[in-house]
C-alpha cells in the first residue's frame, strides 16, 4: 500500500517547519528579541498585528507566526498519519509527542513572555522543541518507509550496541541542556579561548558563567568520542547492515561538525551565522539518534555468534 502524495509532501513541510521553529527561537534568543512585543501574548505590542516593526518586533512577531502555521500542519500530520499509519505501534506515540511537545514549548514560550522565567528553566524550551521535531521526523520516516527505502524491519542489533544508542541518545539531550544553557546565561564569551577556558591557565572554572561554559565543553567532548566509539563498532560488526553503520558514521559526522561551528562560535565572537548553524547540526544529530533508537526498538538480537 502506498500513501498519499499529500501525506508525504506534508510532512516533509512539517519536519522542514520544526527545523525552522527551532532556529527562529534560537535567533530570538540570539538577537535578544524575547521581548521584542512587550510583555503582550498572542499580540504584540498591544495588537493584534504590530504596526510598528523594528529589527526584533519582526524577528519575535516572525517566529510566533511560523510556529503557529507549523502548529496546523503537526495537527494535522499527526491525525492524517494516526489514521492512515495506525497499524505501525510507533505512530501513534508519535503523533501524539509531536503535538504535546509542541504546544508545551509554545506554554513556556508564552510564559516566558508574560511573566518571565529563569534561565534553568529557559533551557528546557529548546530541548523540549527537539522532542516534537524528531517526533515529527521519525513520522516523516514511517510514511516513507513504505516505499522501502529503508531496512528498519530487518535490523539486528547486539546488546552492546542496544544499550550504547540508548544511553547516547539520552546523554545527548543532557548535551542540548547544557548548550541552550550557555546561550540563557549569556555565557557564551565568558571563555574566549577554546578547548579551555583560559589557554594560559587550565585551571578550574572561578564563576557560574565559567562552569555552565566549560561544563558545556566537556559534555560535548565526551559526547563525541562516545559516538566514535559507537561509529568505530558499528563499522566494524554492522557492515552487512548499512542503515546501522551509515547511519552511525553519519552521527560521527555530525558531532564533529558540532564541535567544529561550537569552535567557531567562540573564534568569532558569536558570530550569528555560525551560531544558527550550530544549533542545526545538533538538531540534525539528536534527529537521526531518535532514529537510531527506533531501529533498536524494532530489532530482533543479534546472534551471539558475531560476539556483539
């Protein structure tokens, strides 16, 4: 059975939205444009439509557009697939995340506004998009699926390997945390240098903007040869299965090209472009993880034979 045309082309609009969502509140946070319609919400300034547009009026007013219009895509995405994919165990439960976590991030977003929310609690709200992106990414691969481009049916995968994904996929969003705390703390430039905080003194972190940065750093740095040791034994024990090794060399890919723009963050002053482009990548990354996962889910053990 094949699905709708329609079906498919709206929920690539979808995930294409989520990433968008994602990246227009990381330039909100960027640009300091949080408050760019007041303390007003659904209005802006006391209306309905803004009439006077300054830099962060249209960059605040833009970004609650698109997630209101994405909004009514994910709705409707998450009921047509319900629907039509219903016999599939995961849609449901991910239709269901994809909605919920949208409209929580939408709440907090809201209260943020209207009332104010302290920085630890700001944090969550990147992370808590990411859910309901992947979310609507993994929806995006079930509808394809039928087109069999993907083996997620026929996977096998090793105790070690299971336990790996779900502990990286976890750690990850412990990763996320720690970056979107950087970013509320205004702790961006408080290390200037990189790996350390201070090339000239590797000494301990000396306040809380320090600790949140470089605390930030060592997840990452931790992060990223746990994936290359995931990539590395996939590599080596997956070949024949290579949706697991292509998928986890890609992750490899992506968590160096993380830490690479996160680099390149700090070289260049948080350059916005640079910026944006980190918070992509990791949306990318905690994407396929998520994907990674589900194949796990879906595996039968592989046999003991191979070791692994």
């Amino acid at each position: 059975m094949r699905y709708s045309n329609k079906l498919k082309w709206l929920a690539v609009a979808s995930t294409i939205g989520m990433l968008a969502i994602l990246l227009g509140g990381a330039l909100v946070t960027k640009t300091d444009s949080g408050l760019g319609c007041g303390r007003h919400w659904p209005g802006c300034n006391g209306q309905l439509i803004p009439t006077e547009i300054t830099a962060e009026v249209l960059i605040e007013f833009s970004h609650r557009l698109v997630t209101g219009l994405v909004g009514i895509f994910i709705v409707v995405l998450s009921i047509w697939a319900w629907k039509a994919l219903g016999h599939i165990r995961e849609t449901k439960f991910l239709s269901f995340m994809a909605v919920f976590f949208l409209i929580l991030q939408a709440l907090i977003g809201a209260a943020q506004v209207k009332w104010g929310q302290g920085d630890f609690i700001l944090a969550l709200h990147f992370g808590i998009s990411l859910i309901s992106f992947a979310a609507v990414f993994l929806l995006t691969l079930l509808i394809f699926e039928v087109d069999r481009k993907f083996d997620a049916d026929k996977v096998q995968i090793g105790n070690r390997l299971k336990w790996h994904t779900i502990g990286v996929t976890l750690y990850s969003y412990a990763v996320v945390y720690t970056g979107a705390l950087v970013r509320h703390t205004g702790s961006g430039l408080v290390c200037r240098d990189w790996p350390f905080c201070r090339n000239d003194d590797i000494g301990l972190p000396t306040n809380l903007n320090e600790w949140v940065q470089m605390g930030h750093r060592t997840a990452a740095f931790l992060i990223i040869v746990w994936i290359g040791y995931i990539a590395f034994h996939a590599w080596r024990n997956y070949k024949d299965q290579k949706v697991i090794s292509r998928g986890w060399m890609i992750a490899f890919i992506l968590v160096l090209s993380q830490a690479t723009t996160g680099a390149i963050v700090v070289f260049t002053r948080l350059n916005l472009f640079a910026a944006l482009v980190h918070s992509l990548i990791i949306s990318m990354l905690f994407g396929l993880l998520c994907y990674m996962l589900l194949l796990v889910s879906r595996s039968r053990v592989k046999q003991k034979r191979s070791g692994l």
